[in-house]
C-alpha cells in the first residue's frame, strides 16, 4: 500500500501542503514583461534554482496565473478562459504597469487594468488593493473571507529563513569594476572628447556619449573589448523644459558573454535632426531595433537598408512614443501623468 504523506496542521491534503511554499505558475506572456520573465528563467539569472516553482502551460495544473505585459482588449476573453479553468485555490499576479494598468498605453485598444476582468492578488499598480471576498477553498486557511497571498508568496522563496532571504537581493550579474574601469581607461584614451558623462548606475555602467562618435565607439567596444552582443537599442524623447530644447536620443545596452560584462550607452540629438548612423553593419540584428525607434519616436538611421515602419501602419501620422503624443483620455483620475513624463 502506498504510504501516505502527513500534511502539516492547517492543511489538509498534499496541494496545500505545497503550496506552503512553492507556486505552480502559469506565465500569461504577451510583451516586454515577458521577456523579462524569460530572462530571469534563463542560464544568467536561473529563478528555478531556487526550487519554488514549476513552470506549467496548462491552466488545469496550475494554481498562480503571471499576467506579464500590455493586454489588448481583444485578448480579454482569452485571458479570463484561462483563469476560468484553473482549479481553486488560484492566485493572479498581475507584472508591470502594462497589465496591472494599461501603462502608458491609455488607447481606445488596451484594457486598462486586468482587474477589470479577474481579480488580481498580487498587482505592480500602487496603492495596491487586494481582492476580498468568499472565494476561498474549503482548505484555504484564509481569515474572514479575506483572499490571501500565496504563503510562498508572503514569505519569500521558501519562507521566513533568512539565509534563503539574502540570498534572493544577489544580483546575477556582480558588479564588475575591474571591467568597468578597463572600459572607462580605453575609452578614455581612444576618444578623448567623446565621452560626455559616465555614471554608476546600479549593477551597470553608463556612458553618455557625443552622436558623431557613437559608430566608432561601438565598433571599438566590439572589436577591442569583446562586447560580441548588443542587447538591445531603442529610442528616447525629452520634452522641451525651461533651458533646454527638445531632444531624442538612443539608448543601446552591450553585452559581454566571454566576461560577463554589459555596460549601457546614451547618445542625444535634436528633434530637428533625428539622425544616426546605421548600426546595422555592426550588428544585423538592429534592424529591426532601429526600424521601431523610427516607428514610435521618428529616429531615422543614415544608411539602413530597408527603414520603414515595423507595427504602425505606413500611413500612421505620429510618432507615439513621443511624450507630447496626446492620451485617448486626458480626464483620467486614477493615473499619474507625470510619472510617464507628461
């Protein structure tokens, strides 16, 4: 006969038990948030060492649904199917400011919160508000009603211990400042009036750079200091203040494999003149980058093979990334502008 494994007081059977300290998540993965969510399951972050989740795709043997990026009002009956076939007890954690509250997507197309269509536990939106309500599994130690967090959630990985704690705040990617300081001196010494600013910022090293020396310096990290990879390109916009005119500008983050080393730099331009060089010869895989910083911010490249709009449809008028691009809604309430730069 199968021996039966004992639960610990206050929950019943082995499902509970579990879920004292471990989640099944099923990701709900539909832009940016995602691939973060990616990324910290990959070989550099790793979150399955840990040994708190078991990644399932298949709603009926989950019990925490990760909603991970911007939901389109047209994906709001898919999203609620899903959540509609997982067994109670079920959690919802709603990832960035996308899901949580439509972001900076206030469009006629976007759901402006999931929330408005299931409930939510564990929200990026503040104040944070959880559900309440007799929802509760007969075997959820819930008080009063009151829907409560996953304990894995409450309490960290694994619970109160704090050794497990400390180790959660380790970055994946340690400060490196003897690489740091490597590109800081050769830098320093192959452009010389190139480098406006460089700053600490968090685990990462930031350089501001001058725009006619971006392609050279890029070339140079590449070929002189082994950052094989750019992980990503994309565009800024800083509206015109008291002092200082309109600027765009590039932000592209370099990544070391070899060293385990990335740094990030900036580059600005007038709105006037919008232009830069391709990278495209460095690296292929920017075009597609470079044709959506042309898309939402009207960044064009010198030199780019085919620059045409990459989601907006070609006849689109704006550039919507702008921050002086206009809300569908101006009158809201329960957002704040100006943390989006409005």
């Amino acid at each position: 006969m199968k021996e039966q494994v004992s639960s610990p007081p206050g929950w019943a059977t082995p499902w509970a038990w579990r879920a004292k300290t471990a989640s099944g998540p099923l990701p709900f993965a539909t832009s940016c948030c995602g691939i973060e969510f990616m990324a910290t399951m990959g070989s550099n972050y790793d979150l399955a060492r840990f040994g708190m989740e078991r990644l399932s795709f298949s709603p009926r043997q989950s019990d925490l649904l990760m909603v991970m990026g911007t939901i389109a009002k047209k994906m709001g009956p898919i999203l609620r199917d899903v959540y509609t076939q997982m067994a109670e007890p079920k959690w919802v954690l709603s990832m960035g400011a996308c899901a949580s509250s439509g972001g900076i997507f206030d469009t006629y197309s976007v759901l402006q919160g999931i929330d408005r269509i299931i409930p939510v536990d564990v929200s990026s939106r503040l104040p944070a508000s959880p559900r309440t309500g007799d929802r509760r599994h007969p075997e959820d130690p819930g008080i009063g009603g009151e829907r409560r967090q996953p304990p894995a959630l409450q309490q960290g990985v694994r619970g109160p211990d704090e050794a497990v704690q400390d180790r959660l705040i380790v970055p994946a990617f340690a400060i490196q400042t003897d690489r740091d300081q490597l590109v800081v001196d050769r830098l320093g010494a192959a452009f010389p009036d190139a480098v406006l600013v460089q700053e600490q910022f968090h685990d990462m090293r930031c350089f501001t750079v001058r725009k006619e020396s971006l392609h050279d310096i890029l070339r140079f990290l590449r070929d002189e200091l082994d950052f094989n990879f750019l992980t990503t390109l994309c565009g800024m916009h800083y509206p015109a203040t008291e002092g200082q005119e309109d600027l765009l500008g590039l932000v592209i983050h370099l990544h070391s494999f070899r060293n385990r080393h990335r740094i990030r730099l900036k580059a600005n331009t007038p709105l006037k003149d919008p232009a830069f060089p391709t990278f495209t010869d460095l690296w292929p895989a920017t075009n597609w980058m470079e044709r959506e910083a042309f898309d939402f911010y009207g960044l064009t490249f010198t030199g780019h093979p085919n620059l045409k709009r990459i989601l907006n449809m070609e006849d689109f008028p704006a550039f919507p990334m702008r921050k002086d691009y206009p809300l569908e809604d101006p009158t809201r309430e329960d957002k704040n502008d100006s943390m989006f730069g409005r």
